[in-house]
C-alpha cells in the first residue's frame, strides 16, 4: 500500500463487521433512544441518563471500530430537555463542547426537567 491509509466509511465498516456486532450496535442505539426520550424517569429511579449517555456513545464507538472519544460525541445533545446549542456544538464535532451553563443536563446548577408525559 505504499504507507497510504485507507479510510473506510461507515457502510464499509458495517458490512465488514459480524452480525453479533451489528446486533448489538442495534441493541445499544434502541437503549440509547430510550434513556434519551425518558431521561427524566431514569432520573427519578437513580440514575445518571447523562452518563448513561456517554457510557453507551463510548461503547458505540468501540463497536464500530472508531478511537473512543467523547469529542466525537454527539446524542449527549439529544437528551428531552437540553439546552445546550445543537449547531455549536454539531460544528464543533472532534473539538469539544458548547455547555449552556444554564442547561439542566449539562449546566452546572443541577435542575431536572419533569416529563411531559
């Protein structure tokens, strides 16, 4: 290869991985979307949804074949209830993140959104 570096995309990635690997991608991005979309209840049952998050994003990552890290993240911004900026931090994706200090996910004052279920 004459110290050239290939770079697959992520349908080449997924189509070379097993199918136990793409099983549990699946299973991971369905646990990922729920603790997302019902991040309040997973608070009030004592858990961390935000680390939660990050945990499975790291996971993710792992899976696919990807460096683990969390400059690379980005459903931590999807949590019901964040007001971080979307498009800052989308922009910003491998350089770190925009926290809206206010934020009560990510911001520093530690208010929880009830659900609006």
């Amino acid at each position: 290869m004459n110290g050239e570096v290939k770079v697959l995309s992520v349908k080449d990635r997924w189509e070379a991985m097993d199918e136990k690997t793409r099983e549990h991608i699946k299973m991971w991005h369905k646990s990922l979307s729920l603790i997302k979309a019902n991040a309040f209840a997973y608070k009030q049952a004592g858990a961390n949804p935000v680390q939660m998050i990050e945990d499975i994003e790291f996971i993710l990552q792992m899976l696919w074949g990807f460096p683990c890290d969390a400059n690379f993240h980005s459903h931590w911004l999807d949590i019901r209830g964040c007001e971080c900026p979307r498009m800052d931090n989308m922009d910003r994706i491998g350089y770190g993140r925009v926290i809206n200090q206010s934020c009560p996910w990510h911001g520093n004052n530690e208010r929880y959104y009830e659900s609006n279920d």
